[in-house]
C-alpha cells in the first residue's frame, strides 16, 4: 500500500501503476476487486499527475464506460477530472447513484462533482442525487481539487439554484476552511448574497448558527495562523518590517 | 508483425508510434508480447534498472485495454512488463507454468 514516504517512487511509477488499471477493472467486474482497491489508494495518496498524460485518455474511457457502473466508476471519475466529458459524466452519475455511502467513496464522488459543477458544459449532467452526497459532509484533504475549484461563482450559483437548504449549508460548511482562499470576489459576494436571503427566513436558524460556528472556527483557525507567523516577523535595520 | 519491425526504426519516430490500430491474430499477439518483454527486460538491464521503454508500456495498456481481452499468455507478458518497470524480480517456474513475482 502507498504511503507518504512512497511518494516521489509512486510519482516515478505513476505510468507503470496507469498501466494495470485496465486489466484491475476488468478484475472487478469479474468479482476480484483487490487490485482495483490497490491502485485507488495509491492513486489517492499520490494525487496521481500522470493520469493527465495524453495516452491514458483512454483509460479513463476505458473504466468508466465499460461494464455496469459500480462504486468503482464512482471513484475512478475523480483520478481523470481533465477527461471527463458529457458522456463519462453521465456515466459517472449513473454509477454515483448505485454506490454506498462510505467515506472514502465519498470524498472521491464530492471531489469530482465540485470539479464538474464549475464546468457549464457539464453541469446539467449532475443529478440532485449526486448534489446530496454533500450533506455527507466528507473530510476533503487541506488542498483537494474541489475544495479550490468548488469555491467558483459558478459553482455557488448552481448550488443555490437547487433551493436545497440541506445541500446548500453542507456545500457551505464543506468550502469554508482556512485552507483554500475563495476563488475571487464574486464568489465571496454570491455566498453573502445566500447568507441573506437563503438563510435569513423563519424556521431555519439552526442552519445560520451552525453556518455562524463554522464561520468562527475558521477565522480562529486564520487568526492563530496570524499570531503564529508574526512572532517569526523581525524588524530590520531601516524599521521596516520584513518577515 | 509491423509492430515488431517499428523497433528498427530510429528512436524520435517511436515517439509518435501508437498501438491503437494494432489488432494481431492470437497468435501473433502472443509471439509479439513475448518479445516484447524479453526486450524491456533487456532494456531495463541496460539503463541500470531505471525504466522499461514507454512504447513497450504503451504496448501492455493497450493489450491490457483491449475486449475482449487477449489470450491469458499476453496478460502474463504484460503483466511481467509492468511488473519489470516497477522493478520486481520475475520467476517462472516451467514445471507449473505459472510466474511469481518478487517485490
């Protein structure tokens, strides 16, 4: 199994790992997932980069079009995010909807799908089957792909055009961190917008103040960030500060 | 037999070389995916046990993606093709016909 020492050789090998996810898949379908099982949790800890190289196109068409859609597609969708098109996406869904509801498939599903919400092209394919995999609230690693993307403008206007209270506070709690910056102003303003007009109702404020703590939580997270950096902060000579 | 004659040709052409055409009788594949692995063996030796030549890779993920899938000798080869880039030892025992491999 991968583990984080492995990194630079798993990054190294990445081509050779690529190689066996066809015939891994194919293993699956015949009821063997061990290898399958494998190469995801390597892929996962290495972030797999070399998914990207053009040749491996076709895996990615490969796993996710062949065979009845399992909790496997499900996953894989989140190693090819460059490749996904209307079809795979379509595909991916279907295979969403059939996949149970653990951690780990979890975190694969909300990643891609922060990813294919951010894509105009590919939104309409999403399902509010797939949407409600956010109130599972997975733990997205510090720097995840969905967790940056999924901060988009265009992302936060699809989640409130759900007009799903549930999904929209998960979308929120789940984005909000003091890992990732939001995307830009805009996004800023689209969630404040939500803040005040999808949260500002009777009825719901237990989901304001559950909004509320992870807002403090956060900023706490920043300010100890502050306090910490700053104590590495010298003056210099002309009494400028320089860190 | 074309895909074993583009090993003579000069190293910047199979840069561009692609198996996706490449669909052998049984047979051939069977003989091409043997030599193939005798010669990233070769090579892997060669460049002081660094890496398999990527055509031959690209040549077990497209045998590897192919469905059907080839004959049970081609996914053995293949197989030990990426078992000798990730660096394993490959022992064949004729007497069961089976390959084990050392990590």
């Amino acid at each position: 199994m991968a583990e984080a020492e492995d990194l630079d050789e798993l990054h190294s090998k990445r081509k050779a790992v690529a190689t066996l996810l066809p015939y891994a898949v194919w293993l699956e379908r015949a009821g063997e997932p061990k290898m399958l099982d494998a190469l995801l949790h390597a892929a996962r800890a290495s972030r797999m980069p070399g998914f990207h190289v053009v040749s491996y196109r076709a895996i990615c068409r490969y796993t996710l079009l062949r065979g009845k859609p399992s909790c496997y597609s499900a996953c894989i969708a989140q190693l090819f995010l460059a490749y996904l098109r209307e079809g795979l996406v379509q595909r991916w869904a279907a295979a969403v909807s059939v996949a149970p509801h653990t951690e780990e498939i979890a975190q694969s599903v909300v990643d891609a799908l922060l990813w294919v919400a951010s894509n105009h092209i590919l939104l309409p394919y999403t399902t509010i089957n797939t949407w409600s995999w956010l109130t599972t609230r997975p733990s997205l690693p510090p720097f995840s792909m969905g967790r940056y993307i999924g901060t988009h403008p265009n992302v936060v206007r699809a989640v409130r055009s759900l007009e799903d209270t549930k999904v929209l506070k998960a979308y929120l709690l789940l984005l909000w961190s003091e890992w990732i910056p939001l995307w830009d102003k805009s996004s800023l303003d689209e969630m404040c917008a939500s803040m005040r007009e999808d949260f500002g109702g009777i009825g719901i404020g237990h989901h304001r103040a559950d909004l509320i703590q992870r807002l403090d939580h956060s900023l706490r997270q920043l300010d100890w960030g502050l306090e910490s950096s700053s104590s590495t902060i010298r003056p210099s000579r002309t009494g400028i500060f320089r860190i | 037999m074309n895909a074993a004659c583009c090993l003579l040709v000069p190293q910047w052409k199979l840069l561009y070389f692609r198996w996706g055409d490449y669909k052998p009788s049984p047979h051939e594949h069977s003989m091409v995916a043997r030599s193939l692995l005798k010669l990233a063996q070769f090579k892997y030796q060669r460049s002081q046990r660094v890496k398999v030549p990527r055509l031959i890779l690209r040549f077990a993920l497209h045998s590897l993606s192919l469905y059907p899938p080839p004959p049970t000798s081609v996914i053995a080869d293949c197989l030990s093709i990426v078992a000798t880039d990730l660096g394993c030892d490959i022992a064949l025992i004729m007497e069961f016909g089976e390959r084990w491999v050392c990590i």
